[in-house]
C-alpha cells in the first residue's frame, strides 16, 4: 500500500501539516504535533478507522484515494522458496509448535 495523505492534501490546497492539524481539529480529531508529522512525512504502519474516517471527510476523498494498492509490491515479497517448492512439488510446510504453545482447538 502507499500512502497517499500529502497528494490529497496538496489537491485541497493544503500545503503545511500544520494547515492539515488545523483542519482535523476543527473537524473533531485533535492529533499531536508528532502523530501528524508521522502522518504527513511517512506510510503509517497502524491508523484507527475513526482517524481515517475524519481524515476522508476532511479531504472530501475515500479510502481508496488515501491508501493506494500496489499488487506488484505485494508480489514482491512473496518467498521466491516457496514459489520453487511448490512448483517441484515439495511437501509444504509445517508450522512447528514452539514451547509453551498448544495444538488449536479441535
């Protein structure tokens, strides 16, 4: 996924993150200083529904337009072992129950 908040930012005339802050608080979301400049600057690695919901209405976009999917870099971190093995065949994979770990229920 790439994360797309600048460019959809940029598109409503939001410029600074402090513009963007701004404008998240007067719809209801108060975000730090540094929670936004991780927003702003980077993909973030977890974003409550509710945040992405205000950040949507905010920018008049959906989801869709924030997040944007790329297939081939999902296909690039697929094990290349795994593509071979089960290609030749090979028996699969075995999770091994590590200690203090138990079967799943039945």
């Amino acid at each position: 996924m790439r994360w797309n908040l600048r460019m959809k930012a940029a598109e409503r005339g939001i410029w600074k993150s402090t513009e963007m802050r701004r404008r998240l608080a007067e719809a209801g979301l108060e975000i730090s200083a540094g929670k936004m400049s991780a927003l702003w600057t980077g993909t973030p690695t977890t974003i409550r529904l509710d945040d992405l919901d205000v950040l949507c209405s905010v920018l008049q976009c959906t989801t869709a337009d924030l997040l944007i999917h790329e297939p081939e870099a999902a296909e690039a971190r697929r094990p290349q072992a795994e593509a071979v093995a089960s290609a030749a065949g090979a028996a699969p994979v075995v999770a091994r129950l590590g200690r203090n770990r138990t079967l799943p229920p039945v």
